[in-house]
C-alpha cells in the first residue's frame, strides 16, 4: 500500500501545497487570523521562527516543539508575511536557510525516529524535483542551485558535465536538497503585501526589527577600524584624501558601516570629506540605504566587490571569506582571543 502524507507531516513540511490546501479548506483567512483570539498565539508563533532564524546558536532539538498542524503551518505562513513588510535582504535570507534546515532535519527525523518513514522522505524530497539517488542535474538547474553553495567544488568549471548533465555525488544530495528547499521557500513568497496588512502587523515588524539588531551588535560589539577588510579600508582612504568614489563604493562602505553598527549621522560625517560633499544629498542617500526608504540594505559580497572592480589589497584574510562582513568579523574575533590574558 503506497505510503500518503498526512496532517501531522503538513505540520512538519508546511511549505507543500497539500499543508497550504488542508488550513485552507477549514477557512482560515489573514483576516480572522489577525482578528482572533488563537491568531495573537499563532502570530506569536510566527515572531518566534523569524526570532529562531536571526540566532545563529540555535538548535533545532532544543527549539523545534510541534503543536498543532494549524498553528504550524498559519505561524510559518504568518512568518513568510512579516519577512515581505520588512522588506529586509538579511531577515529574509536567515529565514530562508532556518525553514530549509528545519525541513531537513525532519527529513533525517524519518530515517531515525520510530513513527519516521523512508518513504515519506523520498516524497517530500521528489516533490521538490530532486531524486534521493540522483545522479546528474541540468546545467541550468545545476546553475541555480551551485550559487548559493560557497565551496569551490561546485563551481561548474570543476564539475564533470556530459552531454549537457552535470554529474553529482551520493554525498552531495544533501547539500543539494537543502540549497533546492531554500530556492523553492523564497520562490514562494508573497511577492508584495498590502499596506494596510503590514501596519495591521507593525508591533510585531518593530518586535523583529530591536531583535534583529540586539543580533547585529552582539555579533560585531565595538566597531574596530583595524579589522575593516581591506576594501572597505581603500574606499574610506579614498573618500578621506578627496577623492571622487563611485556610487558602487559609496554604497559598500555605507551599508557595511551600518551593519556593523554605526549610526548613519557618522556615516555621513565619514563622506563629509569627500570634494562634492552635498550635506542633504548625502543624508538623504545614507537613509535610503540603512532603511528609511523601507528596505534596509546589505553589503555587497566579495564576488560582488570583484565585478564592482572594489575588490583591492587583498590579504591572507580575504583567501578564507566570502563577504567582508564575515572578514571583519573573523579578524576581529582573532584579535580579541590575542588581547585575552593568559594563565
């Protein structure tokens, strides 16, 4: 008899559109659920996965409790809803790789746990369009899912391509599945969310918004100009000596600054140097990229500072990242292990 999914796996896979189908068909609306007494709990719910998502020491043992197949699948929906009003690129990533992890790890839950089942992890992983003994992909789905996968093993110029197939390993299916779970959940979001539902969700948008940047400062603390990767350096010293830059550089070094914590009036104060400094314009570019216009924007990556032609003075550091936000984490980390005191 051919194994079915049932309510208590939409709970588990409340991306599938059989888990979207069962609230559905109970009659649940955004609307009831933001006016009930039960939708304060599932909204709560919802601030709780983005919240899990945001920290980077979580454990999915530890955090994952399920409750009702409703509640599971609203509060994931709700989640989706408060990422697209925030309009954040980091919240909304973060996010992405938790609901892709969580799934995979009740993925491997069904190989291990008694009430598990084999062959229900083989549905879920096909109905994502990926073969638990896949063997090859196409160049152009291959593509997709290899850039989003940092190591340089999957670059497509170290892969073994026949007759337009890109062949793959019994051991890389899980790294494949992953990457595949977090195209399809960002695929699936709401594309836009009228006003008025996002400032019906406002308390709950601040909520994520203070927790958020707790997370940043918790991980970057005192802002340390010795640790700046070396681009972001160059472009500092350029503005400094009166030099033009470009917009690519303004913006690098203004979404990098305020990521790691500094306040934009600083920021502006950093471009005050520079030989066609306009007071207004700059304040008003600075806001627009650390979140007044609505969307809070991240630093470009590494590969990005290379197209830009930003990417300068390269040290042994920049060998070992791919972002200059994790450069100047790691750098700085390193140097306060050097400050500690020893016994």
């Amino acid at each position: 008899m051919a194994v079915q999914l049932e309510p208590e796996d939409f709970a588990k896979y409340p991306f599938l559109e059989e888990a979207q189908d069962f609230v559905r068909a109970r009659g649940y609306t955004l609307d009831r659920i933001l006016t009930s007494s039960s939708g304060k709990i599932i909204a709560t719910k919802a601030v709780d996965r983005i919240l899990f998502a945001l920290s980077s020491k979580v454990r999915f043992d530890d955090t994952i409790k399920l409750e009702s197949v409703e509640k599971e699948i609203l509060s994931y929906s709700i989640a989706r809803i408060l990422i697209v009003c925030i309009n954040n690129r980091a919240i909304t990533e973060k996010l992405m790789h938790y609901e892709s992890d969580r799934v995979r790890y009740f993925l491997d839950k069904e190989l291990t746990d008694e009430r598990g089942s084999p062959e229900k992890k083989r549905i879920i992983i096909e109905t994502i369009g990926i073969a638990p003994d896949q063997e090859a992909l196409p160049v152009r789905a291959y593509v997709e899912l290899a850039a989003g996968l940092r190591d340089d093993s999957w670059r497509l110029v170290n892969r073994d391509i026949q007759n337009g197939l890109v062949k793959i390993h019994n051991d890389e299916i899980e790294s494949i599945v992953r990457e595949k779970l977090r195209i399809i959940l960002h695929k699936k979001l709401p594309r836009e969310v009228p006003e008025e539902i996002c400032s019906r969700l406002q308390p709950l948008i601040e909520q994520i918004t203070r927790a958020n940047q707790e997370h940043i400062l918790e991980s970057y603390g005192d802002i340390e100009e010795g640790c700046f990767p070396p681009c972001i350096k160059a472009l500092i010293a350029a503005v400094a000596s009166g030099a033009n830059i470009p917009h690519t550089g303004r913006f690098a070094i203004t979404a990098f600054l305020h990521t790691i914590g500094m306040h934009p009036a600083q920021i502006v104060e950093i471009f005050s140097q520079a030989p066609d400094f306009d007071l207004s314009r700059t304040v008003y570019q600075v806001e627009h990229i650390t979140g007044r216009s609505g969307t809070e924007y991240t630093p470009p990556s590494c590969a990005t500072m290379r197209t830009y032609g930003l990417c300068v003075n390269r040290d042994g550091w920049c060998e070992h990242v791919h972002h200059p936000l994790s450069y100047y984490r790691d750098r700085k980390k390193k140097e306060q292990k050097k400050s500690e005191p020893t016994d």
